[in-house]
C-alpha cells in the first residue's frame, strides 16, 4: 500500500459511504490531524485554514460543512477501528 499523502486538498463533503473508500485512503493523515485538533480544543476556523486549505473568511459556509463532514467521518472510522488498524483493513 501507497503511504497517503500528508497535506491533500479536502472535497468540499467528506464520504458519506460505510465503506472505506479510495478519497479515505488518501485522507488518512487529515482526518488524524482533525481528531488531534479536536482533542486539543482548536478553533474550526483555524483547522479549516489550516488543515483544510479553506479559508472560513471567505467561504464560511464550504468550510464550516467541509469541517463537520470531515470530522464526521473521521469519528466514523475510529469507531470502526479502521483509522487505527490502517485503511486497508477489512
């Protein structure tokens, strides 16, 4: 398996399927990196600029949504135990 990229650009909905899907596999490192950010009490706004490549200021509708649809669905997969066995586990 590739190792996923570590800064890709986000869609602006994160999937909705309940199956790991390609776009999952590639985002691996931004739904982690959105766990942590919510762990650690960060501003969405900032996490959406930052991990996201939305800037809030100036599409706060596409990042608020793109900000709750990814966090969903990391939540999704760490309640699945497939964010922490690697995305390529059944």
């Amino acid at each position: 398996m590739m190792e996923p990229p570590l800064d890709p650009d986000v869609a602006d909905a994160a999937p909705a399927d309940q199956t790991l899907t390609a776009y999952d596999e590639r985002h691996v490192v931004t739904y982690m990196r959105l766990l942590q950010a919510e762990s650690e009490g960060a501003d969405w706004m900032e996490v959406a600029r930052v991990v996201l490549h939305i800037d809030p200021a100036q599409e706060p509708d596409r990042a608020r949504n793109a900000y709750q649809s990814h966090l969903a669905r990391a939540k999704w997969m760490t309640e699945q135990g497939r964010l922490l066995r690697g995305t390529g586990s059944k």
